[in-house]
C-alpha cells in the first residue's frame, strides 16, 4: 500500500488531523490505522477553548457538537473543609452564572472518535479498525516511511511518504527510534470510572443555592472537589453518563483505586461527592500510576510528526489534552502541505524547528501551572488567587494568539519565542510563591479558613473576554498582563500578613527575572 500521510492511531488526535488534512488538502492519500474496533471508553471528555475553536473552525464540527455532546459551562472548583464533611450548597465554589461567551463542549470520546471515522471514511480516507500496526521502520533523506498491519491472519504492508503517530501511550514512533520517556518531575497518579444514574447536582440543595449562579447548570460544567495534593472530577459525558476521577500527587494513589469498588470507596469518603453518587452505578474504573511524561521532537525534517499524547503529557487539570492536539494538528498540517508544495528540505526543517520549539515552550508553560503546586489545591483563599493569574494568561495570551492563528504566522511565532525564557521564567517565580504561601498556611492553621460559603465567578479578573479573538494592540494585552500579575502578587502577600495595603506596582519586567515575589522592595 502507498500512502502520502499514514496516521498510526484513530482516536481523537489521529482522527481529527485525518479530517483537517481532507479539508485543506483533498487529493492526498491518507491511511488511518485504529486499533480498536469501538475506540472504547476514554478520559479527555473536557474541552476548552482552543480545542473548541479548533473543531468548529478547522473541522467544522460545529452543529455535530451541538446536535451529539454537550456544551459546557466552564471550569468549576468547590472547595470544601478539612475533615471533607460539607454538602455541596456549603462549599466554596468558583464557578460561572451563565453559558461562557466562548464555546467548550463536554464530548462522549468513544462517540467523538467512532464519528469522527465514520466522517473520514466518507470522505474517502482509508480507515482501518480493529488492526495491529507492528514493524514500524522509519525513514529519511527521501526513503519512504515503511510498517506494516495485521488484521487477523492478514498482514498487509505500508510505504508512506509521511508518518504521524497518534497512538497514545503506546507511542509507536518512539519505541521504533529506540526513544524512551522523559521524567517532568511532576509525579502525579490518576484514577478514573464511568457511573450511571449520578444525582443531578443541579436539582440538588436550596433555591437560594442554585440561585447564587442564577439557575445556571452546574451539571454542564467540568466540575472538581478541590484538595491538598489531589482533586476530583465530575464531568458529565451524554445519555446518562457521568465521567468521575481522581488526580492526585503519586505519594497519594492507592492501587485499589483502578478498580470500581476502591474508586468508589474513596470518592465516597468525601461527602459532597458521596450525595452525588448516592443511588448512582458504576461501569467501569481504570487508572495510570503515571500520567505526566516528557519525550523527544514533535516534528521531524524527515516527514514525520508526533500528535496528541504520542509524545508527551502535562497534567489534565485544566484539560488541556485537546489544546496541544488543536496546536500539533495544524503544524503538521501546515508542514505537510508546506512539503507536498514543494518546500525544500531546507525551508522545511526551518518550519518543523520553529514549530517543535514553540511546542516544547507551551509543554513547558503548562508544567509549571502544575508543578509541585498541588499543594495549594485545596484552599479557596490562595487557590482563587491562582486561577486568576492562570486563566488571565491563557485568554490574555494563548487563546488570543490562537484565535486569530498567529501560530501559524512565522514572524509572530518568533516573537513568541524570543519570550520564551522570561515567561518561562516569571511563571516560575508565581509558582515558587504559590507554593510558598501554601506551606505557610498550612502550617499556621488557616489553610482552609475561608472555604465556605464564598462564591467567586471564574473570570472575575477578566474584562476582556468578549475582545479575545479579535486584533488587539500588543500593548494593551502586555499592560494587561502587568496589570494582573501586580494584583496576584500584592493579594498573595495580603493574604499571608493578614491585611491589605497598598503596594507599589512593580514594571512587567521585573516579573521576568527570576526573583522572590515576597520581597517588598520595587526591583
């Protein structure tokens, strides 16, 4: 079989890139290769804006989404006390009161994926399922990718002139360069299961309760129970199904957890999440003692790439998953059809350089959201202060560039880039003080001090939400973000001496330098 593109794994990554490259490139000859049959049950069910952007701006997945998932209403944290003993109504909670002016959907995967397919297979993509890809022989200097697939006793082989791996955590492509995974140091453990019949929190607790966020549904949003070193999800997925799970520090995880009684045992201990199973039924349960882990290039100058969690993975706290598929999808894209356009070697080893680094700097980004912070999960007073400064940059900066696909704009990807080291850098220095006031509240006692009854709007510190995705001055979205980064700063200490002063606002750059964020003197 001779193929332009042969995608290894028909998930949502490798189904999705299949479509987008049907879309911009329709005479290609593309080979989907799928192990499972159904695409069985899948975790990855949230998505935010980005990836929303991208399915219904890229793949034109619009009315699908509307007409066969569910959309959703934002991220939503409760926060509860220490003995983990308060109903829902009695939690402190960020949360939207209404449907977020930007799209997100909840998807049911195994119905996302298996559709996703069916669409490719219409549109004359050669979809194989329920096949083995074995002997996976990559190539280079203009000698064709080559593998093979069985399907029962029949092995049929493969020449591809370019090859993307979107095989998950089996990573196909980095087992056949001899490449092994990478440690992040951010050791985390994940546990997860489908129930049936979950009570439906939003017919739960008082009027004055539901009234608080206006009778919005808290049912559609990703919601998570907030605690040190670990949260859980409750994530509606459609007919009926509730995705529920739990991400924790790996010192935390319990073995017992991959099965339906421990997973169900330990959601029960707290008992917000104990109402809302009351009467429900589990399905299934599964988990991964590891989740974060590192790896090599995403893209090579020999025709190849890696997508979705073929490579690399974070954390799912924000859901991120889709985003990084939503990014690595339109880079391959944009390096294939670079390629069959007749693009040198040359030229297109300076895309695929450009492209992998600004992928390893948003990996990079996106770990230090997570690292070694989990400590400060489970405190509505600092965790607040976090979100804030988190989802500001991800509006303020990564959703915007995004929108308006200055991704995909050489000369703004450089700009982007030759910022990498002092935005990685002032992102370390939030976390260090983040961290630092956790351990601080913890061991002064008042960790958990004002979790109840406070309520907060998830984008409380936002005032430009309907201006994302439009042109936007750069200097409007750089005092913006000064502009947030002096408030976290100065609500932190706050917090930590106990009152509130004011605080001369220290210059953007100031942040960009590795410092402490305690120190009072303007740098």
């Amino acid at each position: 079989m001779q193929l332009d593109v042969a995608i290894l794994g028909g998930g949502l990554a490798g189904a999705a890139l299949a479509r987008q490259l049907r879309r911009r490139l329709p005479d290609l000859s593309i080979g989907l290769f799928e192990r499972d049959d159904d695409g069985g049950f899948k975790v990855g069910e949230s998505t935010v804006e980005i990836a929303s952007n991208y399915l219904v701006r890229r793949l034109g997945l619009g009315s699908y989404l509307y007409q066969n998932h569910l959309p959703k209403n934002g991220l939503r944290f409760f926060f509860d006390d220490e003995a983990r003993s308060q109903p829902i109504e009695r939690m402190g909670e960020i949360g939207t009161d209404a449907l977020p002016f930007h799209a997100s959907f909840q998807v049911d995967r195994q119905r996302l994926d298996r559709d996703l397919r069916t669409m490719n297979a219409d549109a004359g993509v050669h979809v194989y399922t329920g096949v083995r890809v074995v002997d996976v022989q990559p190539g280079g200097d203009g000698v064709p990718h080559r593998f093979a697939f069985e399907d029962g006793e029949r092995r049929t082989d493969v020449q591809a002139r370019w090859l993307v791996d979107a095989s998950g955590r089996a990573r196909l492509l980095a087992r056949a360069l001899g490449e092994s995974r990478t440690d992040t140091g951010h050791g985390l453990a994940a546990a997860w299961g489908r129930f049936e019949h979950v009570v439906d929190m939003d017919d739960t607790g008082s009027a004055s309760w539901r009234g608080r966020v206006r009778n919005t549904s808290r049912f559609l949003s990703t919601n998570h129970f907030m605690y040190p070193g670990y949260w859980i999800w409750f994530i509606p997925i459609s007919r009926g199904v509730m995705s529920v799970g739990v991400v924790c520090d790996r010192a935390l995880f319990r073995e017992e957890w991959r099965t339906i009684p421990g997973l169900t045992a330990f959601v029960r201990e707290h008992r917000a999440c104990r109402d809302l199973l009351e009467g429900a039924s589990p399905l299934d349960a599964m988990g991964y003692a590891k989740v974060p882990y590192g790896g090599g290039a995403f893209f090579s100058a020999d025709r190849w790439a890696r997508v979705g969690e073929a490579n690399a993975f974070s954390d799912p706290l924000y859901s991120p998953g889709s985003d990084f598929i939503a990014l690595e999808n339109d880079f391959t894209t944009e390096l294939i059809a670079s390629e069959i356009g007749g693009a040198t070697k040359a030229e297109l080893a300076e895309k695929v350089a450009l492209f992998d680094a600004f992928v390893h700097f948003r990996f990079d980004a996106t770990l230090l959201l997570y690292r070694g912070l989990y400590g400060t999960l489970g405190s509505y007073a600092l965790y607040s202060l976090k979100w804030d400064l988190d989802i500001h940059a991800y509006y303020n900066l990564w959703y915007q560039a995004y929108a308006l696909d200055q991704h995909l704009d050489v000369g703004e990807l450089r700009g982007q880039l030759a910022l990498r080291g002092p935005v990685l850098t002032q992102m370390a220095n939030f976390s260090r003080l983040f961290a630092t006031a956790a351990t601080r509240m913890r061991g002064r006692g008042d960790y958990f001090s004002d979790n109840l009854g406070v309520y907060s709007h998830p984008l409380r510190a936002i005032d430009f939400v309907a201006e994302v995705g439009r042109p936007r001055p750069r200097k409007q979205i750089l005092r913006a973000l000064s502009a947030i980064s002096n408030v976290t700063r100065a609500r932190v200490i706050d917090l930590l001496e106990g009152n509130t002063v004011a605080r001369e606002p220290w210059p953007l750059g100031a942040y960009m330098l590795e410092r402490d964020l305690l120190q009072e003197a303007n740098p």
